[in-house]
C-alpha cells in the first residue's frame, strides 16, 4: 500500500488531508533500507515491509518531531 493508500485509512476520523513529516520520504527510504537489511529480507519480503507503510504512520503521528525521532529503523 502506498502513502496516498493509507492516507485512505485515516478519513474516517479526520476532515482534512493529514499533515506528513517534510522528511517523510526520506526517512521512509532509510527506515526501510536499514530494516531489510538488519533482517536480512529477500525483495519479496522487503516490499511486504514497504506496504506495510509504517514511516508515513510515524510522519502522521508525529508530523513536527525532529528528524532523528521520526526514524522507524536506527
């Protein structure tokens, strides 16, 4: 599922768009990244993880935390 998908989710209980993290993408890339390999993921594997889209739920729950913090995977 990709961002635009699990925004989806959220309008149920929210009226506007939700604000995202500025760096979301970029953490989202490096949390992945660093995950698969730490867990030493196949590419099937590794794109279950990526639909998963656990850094956009960070970046919506925490839309104003500095960068570091907002990092799922360090």
């Amino acid at each position: 599922m990709d961002a635009n998908g699990f925004a989806s989710l959220f309008v149920g209980f929210l009226r506007e768009k939700p604000k995202v993290h500025a760096r979301y993408l970029e953490v989202k890339l490096k949390s992945e990244k660093e995950l698969c390999q730490r867990l030493g993921l196949d590419d099937h594997t590794s794109s279950k993880v990526a639909d998963a889209a656990f850094p956009y739920f960070a970046s919506v729950m925490l839309p104003d935390c500095d960068y570091p913090e907002l990092e799922v995977c360090s």
